[in-house]
C-alpha cells in the first residue's frame, strides 16, 4: 500500500542491513510447491552455496547496505488485505504500524490519509519516542503528513487508535465480524 514499492534488488540489502547473511529453506518444512522457494531463486544472484534434499541455503554476499537503500510497508498483522484493488487497507487493533529501513541517517516525508469506522477516534502518531501528529478522525477522513529524522536501520511508525472496533455485522452492514477500527490509504514516502 506504501508507495513506492521496493524493487527486487533492495531485498538483498534489507538483509544487509539486518545483518543477515544467508537464507536457509528447510525443504523437509516446506511443500514442493511453496512459492518461497522460486523467489528465492529469482532473488539472489548466485547459485545456492549449499543444496541437499532437505536444505538449500543462499548467500547474499555480505558487505553493507547501500547508503540509498530507503523504504516502507505496512505491516501486514496490524493491517488487513488490500481493499479494492489495493487502494486501501483496514485495522482491527488499536495500534497499526508502518516499517522503514534505511541504509543511513536522513529526513524523511510521509503522507497517508486516515478513515476510521463508525465513529470518530483519537489518533496519536509516532515514530520512535517522539509524537509527530495527533487529533481525531472521523469517517471522512484526515490527510497526515509527517516529517522527521529517521536512524540508519530499521524503524516504524505506530499509529495508536482510540476505541474499540466495531464489526459492519452489528451495523447491519454484512456478515464481516471483524472489529474495524481504522483505514489507511494514498500512503506515500519520500527522502528531503
């Protein structure tokens, strides 16, 4: 849902920037067919350094990040499945989270615009241990747009949502169960 997505080769990076070296697929845990298996392949550049029957393990090369490598998603627990073609994603906690990597220290731009469901909610904004926007949201929505510094490595952006979620059932909407709290769409990020 956060724009721009990643391309292919940034992957390797983000595991440089984890410190992860290699990636071991267990094929004895896995089905023939899992999918992670062929994007494993597409993704590193070499052959496995290691393959057996049960296991296939790649290298990325080691060595730092680029200094360039910059990015974000949403995460996929706090956030459900795309709606609509992708243009949106619903929440069902009261806390919702948006992940950044980045190979080094810089200024980042983030916008996003904020529905909530049923009834307006407080809304508190951070990343890190600083509060970078607050207010209320209704189901019209607020457009966010945020500024700050983020760290080399990995940081996120916790969104905190006030009230409890309401299922579009008790509304008589449909049979959806699930406790909507908030939805997010037109997130976009960008480097100052």
């Amino acid at each position: 849902l956060c724009r721009p997505s990643p391309g292919a080769t940034t992957y390797l990076d983000i595991m440089r920037l984890a410190k992860i070296r290699y990636l071991a697929l267990h094929l004895d845990r896995l089905a023939p067919d899992d999918p992670r298996i062929l994007m494993a392949a597409k993704l590193f550049p070499n052959p496995p350094i290691y393959r057996s029957d049960n296991l296939i393990v790649y290298e990325n090369g080691g060595g730092a990040p680029s200094m360039d490598l910059f990015g974000a998603v949403e995460d996929t627990e706090d956030w459900m499945g795309a709606v609509e073609e992708g243009k949106f994603k619903w929440a069902t906690g009261k806390v919702a989270r948006i992940h950044l990597w980045s190979g080094t220290e810089r200024e980042v731009e983030m916008r996003f615009q904020l529905k909530s469901f049923a009834t307006k909610r407080d809304v508190t904004i951070s990343g890190g241990d600083k509060v970078l926007s607050s207010g209320n949201v209704d189901q019209i929505g607020r457009d966010f747009t945020l500024n700050w510094r983020i760290p080399a490595g990995f940081s996120s952006v916790l969104i905190g949502i006030g009230g409890q979620g309401v299922t579009p059932a008790s509304l008589g909407m449909n049979n959806d169960e699930r406790p909507l709290t908030m939805q997010m769409s037109e997130c976009r990020f960008s480097a100052k």
